[in-house]
DNA sequence: TTCGTTGCAAAAGGTTTGCATACCA
DNA sequence: TGGTATGCAAACCTTTTGCAACGAA
C-alpha cells in the first residue's frame, strides 16, 4: 500500500511543501482528527497552508484508500491513516477521542454473508464503536466533542 | 420500547398537529427518509409543517430512540421508525434508496465482547450496509443519492 | 514553459437557534 | 392563563467550487 493501489490512483502526483505538511500532520496525530484539527495544528506550527488544501489533500488520500474516516455525530469526518494491511474499525473514546483498532474480522466475514445471502452486490459496510475509556472513567473527563 | 424509555425522556409531550404529521408521514415511508424528504412529502399533501418543526420533532425522536439514524456518505441524515423490539441494522441499496433489516445477531455479541475486553464502559455501536439490489442490478438505475 | 496546485472568497448544503406569535392543556 | 410548540429568517458549520496567481518538473 506504499505507492501503486491499482484503482483511483490521479494521473499524477506533485510533490509541494504543503502536502508534505498535511500528510506530516496526519501522521503525527495519535488518533482521528478533522481537516479543521489538522488546519488549526499547520497554522499553530507556522506551517502555512489553506485550509482548502487540507480539505482536497484529505479527499485525494480517501480517494486512495490512505486514510480511514470516520464520521462525528455532527456529520464531521475525522481522518486516520490507514494501516498498511487493509481497513480497520475502531473503538474510539467520547471523552478524550483516544482509539484503538479492534480485531474485526467476524464483522467482516459477516458482512460477507450478509451479501451473499441477500442478492444485494457491490456491499460495503461502516462500522463505528464508541466508548469511554478506562482513563476517562475514572479521570471523569467531560466530553470533548 | 412503546411509551416510557428510562432517560432522555422529555418532561411532557404536548400533542400537536404537526407532530402528529410528522409521525405519520415518518410511518408512511417504507424506507430512510431525510428531513427534507418528510417536509417535502407533508407540505406536497398540504399538510402545513415548517421544516423547523420537523427537525426538531426528528431530533426529538432520536433522543428518546424512537427511530434509528443512518448518515448518508454527504453527512445527511436519515430516520426510519425503530420496531418495538429494539435496534436494528439495514443494508441500504444505494441506487434506490431500497432498505431491508438484516439479522445482526453475530455483530451484537461481537460488539459486547469488545466491550468488555477493552476496558471500555458504555459501549455503543453504528453499522452502516449498503450495497446495490437485485432489481437496481438488473435495471442499471442510475444513482440516486 | 506547462499544467497541476494553491488559496482566497464565496457558494452550497444540511442543521440549529433567536424571537415573536400561536396554541394545547 | 401559563408555558410549550411553531415558524420565519438568520446564524452556523463543514465541505466544495470558481478563478487568478503560483510553482514544480
């Protein structure tokens, strides 16, 4: 997953300090984080780039298949690099917004039969675990979002 | 599941006009509807229901866990009545908006499990199927949503 | 030099809120 | 009558788009 997926891939790809920057940002985030998180955090660095960017850098790596997303209770995507070896879901933390991937495969298996079972094709499924936390549980942290 | 959920109950229930629109139109539909859909569909039978009253009659119903909520890939949201017995999941068709519940049995017992070997507390989860149906197969109906 | 990329400003789309009015209980 | 519900308009938020200027190859 390094650099030749065979589909959605752009005809080409420049290289420029902004991008740089966003995937830099991305990868630096220990959890899920909105394009506004990432712009908030360039501009905070000096980094100095549009948030327009941000938000086209982000569809083109969905697009790839780079980054898992995730959508907020409010309709606000939140953005993680995906791990090498395919998708992954994750149980996140309504407090703090720490997460951690969970081992999903008898969703996934699952989800298969589902569609072999219900004459429905091309089915994809999104699955979102939320949670508080140990840490959150007993530090009693108010909601963050 | 009928009339006295635990929490989030609001203290009274004034009955209305438009309220009772509003659940009726929501009862008509066979399928996810958006808000939008619900205002449309009431003021096209002149029923007289601001889109105000609407969502906030939906977001009331949502609180209390009358209907279950799927976020489209837009962020928009859409509602159908939850059955009495509890929620459920759906695999959506993607071209025709076409819903059936699916028996999520396996992904429940899953869902508990992960909770309790995280060290999570109040767990809870979204799954979102979508796929294409038969009938779109065979039909080639462009997308709709 | 070329053509993809950037960034501002503005549009878009969905949802919520302020506030005066209407109406149920 | 008292207090909730309604509805309009405007506010809000996140995401997308038009377009002129910029810069990587």
């Amino acid at each position: 997953m390094d650099d030749s997926p065979t589909r959605g891939r752009p005809p080409s790809w420049r290289s420029t300090r902004q991008r740089a920057a966003v995937l830099r940002a991305l990868r630096d985030s220990p959890d899920f984080v909105s394009a506004n998180d990432l712009h908030a955090g360039l501009t905070a660095s000096g980094a100095n780039v549009g948030l327009t960017t941000v938000y086209r850098t982000l569809r083109m790596l969905e697009r790839t298949g780079h980054v898992d997303v995730v959508r907020e209770r409010t309709g606000e995507r939140l953005y993680r690099p995906r791990p090498a070896d395919g998708h992954r879901h994750y149980l996140v933390c309504r407090r703090c917004g720490l997460s951690r991937p969970v081992d999903s495969e008898t969703v996934e298996h699952w989800a298969d039969s589902v569609a072999a079972a219900t004459g429905f094709t091309e089915v994809e499924h999104t699955l979102e675990l939320t949670g508080v936390c140990g840490h959150c549980r007993s530090q009693s942290v108010p909601p963050q979002r």
